[in-house]
C-alpha cells in the first residue's frame, strides 16, 4: 500500500511538472515583432536611466501581451503604471485590482517606455540600481520583492522571456538605431501631441487682428499644418519650397524665419525639412533631461539641433565643443 501512495504521489508530481511545462511561455511572432519594434527604445532607455533593456522588453511584452492589451491599444501604456498619487497626465479606466482602476495613458509608446524608466527611479526600487544592468535575474527577482506585481510567478516569466528571446544581448549594447527611437517615431510623437484650440481671439477694434501662432496649431494654413514642440511652433517643408514662400503662408517675414532656423535666407528647402516659427530654445523638452542623443550615419549638428529644436551654437556650448567639431557615427551629445 505504503508503494502504492509512493507511485500514486510521484505521478502526481510528474503531472503537475509536465503541466507547468506546458504553461511555460513558448516563442511567437507577436512577441519577436514587438521586440524588433522596440528594442533601440529600450537601449536608449538603458543609456538614460541603467534600467537593463532586456528588463524593460520583458516586463513590456508581459504586461502589454506584446502591445495588443487594452491599456497599450488604448492608451499607449506598455508597463501597468497606474495613476498613483501626483500623475497629472492622461488616464484610462480598466477592472483590476479594483473595478474602474485608474491607469496611466500616453499620447505615444515612447513615452510609455520614458515613464517607465522615470518610475523605476522612485524609492521602492532604488536598491536595483546596485545591481549591474547585465544582472537581469537579479532585477527580475528585485522587481518581485519590491511590488512590481503581485503574481508569484513573476519575476521568473520576465526570466523566461528574456532567455527564450535572448533579450539580454541587449543588455551590453552600446549603440542603438535612433531612427527607430527617432525622427521618424520622434516626429510621430510629436505629432500625436499637437494641441488644437479652438476659437479665434475677438477683435477689441475695427482693424484685422492677427491670428497668434498658438491659435494656429493643428490648423493647416495655405499650404501647412502648424504644429508645437518644445515650446515652438514649426511646418514641414514641401519639396523646393524656400524660406519666402513659406513666409506667405505662416504670415512671418521670410528672413525672420531663415534667423530662427540658423539657415541663410535663400536657402532652398528640402522635402520634410522643419522650418521653426519662431526662436529655437537654449535646450531640448525636459523629458530629455540626462538623455544622450546616438550620432546617425549623415547627422550633422545642424541636423540634430533641428531635431530637437534647439539653437546650434546651445548644441556645441552644452557639450563643450569647438565650433568645427564633425559629429561621427555613435557620438553621444547632450540636448539638455
């Protein structure tokens, strides 16, 4: 009998192993496509705050289910960051914890993963940045200890993804594509955070008054949309148009602008060229704040300052550079 209750609990057991093997994570192409997808994201995230990239992949692809969630569809929160007290931002309903739980929401993904970085930096997880950002077990299991989750299980699903997707190659990247990170998906940002007003200031008189440059946002005037970054407004040149026949357009004297954007007033423009409205700033937005921008193939100075709307000589002062410094590939500047 005593042999029997032996046999009867080792198959038990084998059953219960054989049914924790078959819920283990397996490979998918959903999830290698939101890696593909992000991955530069989670290195530049890596270089700005030491949050391991293989950690941000992982906890992004567990809680977003690879992007499909409600919360990522929805809202653009890959991470399950809730509102918390302080969160002035955007906000999304969903049943959780609680029925109607308050959820962060974001204008994109990038600025998920941002916050997610910015939140790990709070006191609660303040101990993981002991550890090196190639100890990926350790911040899974440190996660865990600290609250990320509440599933016991967490901290070794993060493990398993990150093995079965060897998201910890990334760990020890020191470049990344920042046209995935990157005009492209910069601009997108930028763009998906336009802000539209509505109505039109009344004239206290009889003469015509002028529309100011906030009033335009999201208007397309002639031939352009206006939009707002870091605290400007800018259009997007059409192929061979110049500085004057933008100037028509946006009611801004065509030398007024070649000065804002540091160009000579003849200058011929290039299709998707940003043309500032107004003065560039002495530094980049504040969410760039000990980020350090990766030189591309072909960037110039130039190129760059554009990028984040920043004056080009701010560009070369802030990063303590000669004026007939030439950027190259995988040169790391500061925009803050």
């Amino acid at each position: 009998m005593k042999n029997m209750n032996k046999i009867l609990s080792f198959l038990i057991l084998l059953a219960l192993n054989m049914m924790q093997a078959n819920a283990a994570i397996k490979w998918n192409s959903a999830y290698q496509n939101y890696i593909n997808k992000y991955k530069d994201i989670a290195v530049e995230q890596m270089q700005a705050y030491r949050v391991p990239a293989s950690i941000t992949l992982a906890q992004g692809l567990l809680e977003s289910g690879a992007g499909l969630s409600r919360l990522a569809t929805k809202a653009n929160n890959h991470f399950g960051i809730k509102c918390h007290n302080g969160w002035s931002g955007g906000t999304i309903y969903v049943d959780d914890d609680i029925k109607n739980d308050c959820f962060r929401a974001y204008s994109s993904a990038r600025e998920s993963f941002v916050d997610h970085s910015k939140f790990l930096q709070g006191n609660r997880y303040k101990s993981l940045f002991s550890l090196s950002t190639t100890d990926y077990k350790g911040w899974a299991r440190g996660l865990k200890a600290c609250g990320y989750a509440t599933n016991p299980q967490y901290a070794e699903k993060l493990i398993e993804i990150i093995e079965l997707y060897k998201l910890y190659q990334f760990d020890t990247q020191t470049t990344y594509n920042a046209s995935n990170v990157d005009i492209a998906g910069e601009v997108k940002d930028i763009l998906g955070r336009i802000k539209k007003t509505k109505g039109q200031t009344k004239a206290k008189d009889k003469k015509k008054t002028k529309k100011t440059k906030t009033e335009q946002l999201g208007r397309i005037v002639k031939n352009h949309t206006i939009y707002a970054y870091n605290n400007n407004t800018y259009i997007v040149a059409q192929r061979g148009e110049t500085y004057r026949s933008v100037a028509l357009d946006v009611n801004v004297g065509y030398k007024a602008l070649a000065r804002y954007n540091e160009r000579d007033k003849n200058t011929v423009l290039a299709e998707g060229d940003i043309v500032y409205l107004q003065k560039k700033a002495k530094r980049a937005e504040r969410k760039y704040k000990g980020f350090l921008h990766t030189v591309m193939a072909g960037q110039s100075m130039y190129d760059i300052s554009q990028l984040y709307g920043i004056r080009l000589s701010s560009l070369y002062k802030m990063n303590n550079l000669p004026d007939d410094y030439m950027p190259r590939v995988g040169d790391r500047l500061r925009v803050y």
